[in-house]
C-alpha cells in the first residue's frame, strides 16, 4: 500500500465545518472502518439514481495516493446498532461514495471522518439529515448534486412535513437559494419549477415549462409554438423564456429563409427576484428584441457598404493527429469557404 494510514492527521484538515439547520460538529477523529454503518443506497434520497460506480473508481484512484488535507471528510453520527449481528457505533451521514471506495477498493481500515448531532434544535431527522447532505453536496470532492437528486431530496422533505420548505413556491426558491448555491440560476429555476409541477405548490406567480406552454396554448387559443406553422395566420409559432430572445430571433430568421415566412413569437419569463418583477422582466423581453433588431439592422448596413461582413473567420486550430496536422500553425478558414458575395445584402442574404 503506498499510503501510509499511520500517517493520518486529523488536525491537517483545513475545511471549516457545516453550518446546517439540526446539526453541530462535534470532533474529527480517524475512525476504523468497520465500526461504521452504511445505510442502503436507497436510503439516501439525496441520490436519486443511487450510487455513481465510475465515480467511485475515480475516487479511489485519488485516495489511493493519501489524504487532501482541504477536502471535507465524510461525515458520520454516533449511533451505536446491532446489524445482521454486526455491532457499529456509528452510521454514515456524507460521503457514500468516498467510503466505498475506501473500505471496498482502497482496502483501507480507517480514515478522517467529522463527527456530527442531528437531529437537534427541533428540526427532524429528514430536515437535518438531508438537507446537509446537500450542502456537502454542494462541495468538492463529493460528486456534485444533479437537478434529479435536489428535486428528490425537497420532495421527500415537503412529504414529510418538514419545517424547512413548503409546497409554496417563495418556500422552495427559498430552500434551494440557501442550501444549493453552486448550482447554475438555470439549474435552480429547472429545479423549482419540477419540485413545484411534481408537488402541485401554490405559487404567486405561475411559471411555465415547454410542456406547460403548450397544454396551455392548446387549451386557450389556437397559436402554435417550437416553430411549428400556423396555417391560420400563415407564420410559424415560437414561445421566448427571458434570456433566450437571441436564439428565438435566429430561429425565426432561419425558418424565414428555409420557408419564406414570417414568425410571432410568445413570451414569458423566469421567476421574479427582489429587483426585478414580472413586468421589469417582460420589459427587458421587449427591449432586447429591439436591440437584436437594431444589431442586424447595423450589419446589414456595414456590408452593403464595405462588402462583408463586420467579422471574419479566421481560422481553426490543429486538432487531427491522423492527417497529420502542423499542431505550430494556425489552419486557413478560407480552404473551407464555399458562399460567395452579393451585391446588395437584404435578411435572407444574411442567414441563409
């Protein structure tokens, strides 16, 4: 074994310890393996899809060579149990994935682990428990939460009555703001929308997924979206999320040139926040078409009077061992140039 568990020390540990609703760390000790309880895979509703193999590989080949001394341990409880006629004095509480690897690949007998009370202040086991586990989650090296995992931990929590989020959607953006904070704001909005549609919670203002688009288009008017033609109208239909009017305009420029016709476009918008509400977000919808339009308006006039276009491409870099490529010099993009130049650019000259 290259590394020496003798040399184990927990004063090294430079992480700072959790601060989460129900819990208080209480020591970090190297602690034997054997003497630790692991719950069954499904029981950790932190993971929905249980746990990740080619992770814990990963893991392994990383704790095969020592301890990083800034990493969080794995977290265990205090909690003496007699399992299968096995006696542990404590369960797994973080860290699943790093204590497989350990005890089954590494063949370790013990590792630094923070001891944790749950369960404290009034808060439940599940309040405690879970919503830690998402905070540890929230931190490297544990393999990050996935929108599947959160949405299965608030779900079993607003279940079980927790005190820490609610089947309200202020609650649940609340709960994710707080506990997920290295999730993308994409991410969390996808979150609290499924929590919300799965959970059937009451919300101030509605949100709407694509799926929720069109049931909702369907049952209320005739307009069509995804880019699909309304033959009533003769236009193609398209709905825009907040953010996303760049890639609507060019879809609708694109069906323009592929089909002659013109597009309308439905919006709506993420969730509120304290600076910006529905209408602030509306507005911002609008006036960013307006710029884009003004944008395509300014490069159509640059090239009717200079001939091309206000960018170029320059080139690619070597990527392709087998040719061989020179991986020194950067390769022309003109060897790969087939459209030629107009006189006169008009909209469909643009993106075809």
């Amino acid at each position: 074994m290259a590394f020496d568990l003798n040399s184990l020390d927990p004063q090294k540990v430079t992480f700072k310890h959790l601060i989460s609703p129900g819990t208080k760390f209480v020591s970090r000790d190297v602690i034997k393996l054997d003497s630790i309880y692991s719950p069954e895979v499904n029981q950790n509703v932190v993971r929905k899809k249980g746990k990740n193999l080619p992770h814990i590989q990963i893991l392994s080949k990383s704790l095969s060579n020592g301890i990083d001394y800034s990493k969080m341990p794995p977290v265990i409880r205090k909690k003496t149990q007699i399992i299968n006629g096995k006696t542990y004095d404590y369960e797994l509480i973080c860290g699943y994935h790093r204590f497989e690897a350990l005890k089954t690949l590494c063949q370790y007998e013990s590792w630094i682990f923070d001891i944790y009370d749950v369960c404290l202040d009034g808060y439940s086991f599940e309040d405690s428990v879970q919503t830690f586990k998402l905070q540890e989650n929230n931190h490297m090296p544990a393999l990050p939460n996935a929108a599947d995992d959160v949405v299965n931990a608030i779900l079993y929590l607003i279940e079980k009555g927790s005190v820490l989020v609610e089947a309200e959607e202020a609650s649940i953006a609340n709960y994710v703001d707080l506990y997920c904070t290295n999730l993308h704001w994409q991410t969390q909005g996808k979150i609290i929308r499924r929590v919300i549609a799965a959970s059937g919670a009451y919300q101030d203002v509605v949100t709407y997924t694509a799926n929720d688009l069109d049931k909702w288009l369907s049952s209320n008017t005739d307009y069509k979206m995804a880019g699909v033609l309304d033959k009533k109208r003769k236009k193609y239909g398209y709905t825009c999320l907040s953010t996303y009017e760049p890639d609507t305009l060019f879809s609708a420029m694109k069906v323009y040139s592929d089909h002659g016709k013109e597009s309308y476009i439905i919006g709506h918008t993420s969730p509120p926040t304290k600076a910006s509400t529905v209408d602030d977000k509306r507005q911002k919808i609008s006036d960013n078409f307006e710029r884009w339009e003004t944008f395509l308006k300014d490069v159509i006039k640059f090239y009717n009077n200079n001939g091309r276009f206000p960018w170029v491409l320059e080139g690619f870099v070597p990527q392709d061992r087998k040719k061989p490529e020179d991986f020194t010099k950067l390769i022309p993009a003109s060897q790969f140039k087939k459209t030629k130049k107009t006189k006169t650019l008009t909209l469909e000259d643009l993106i075809s």
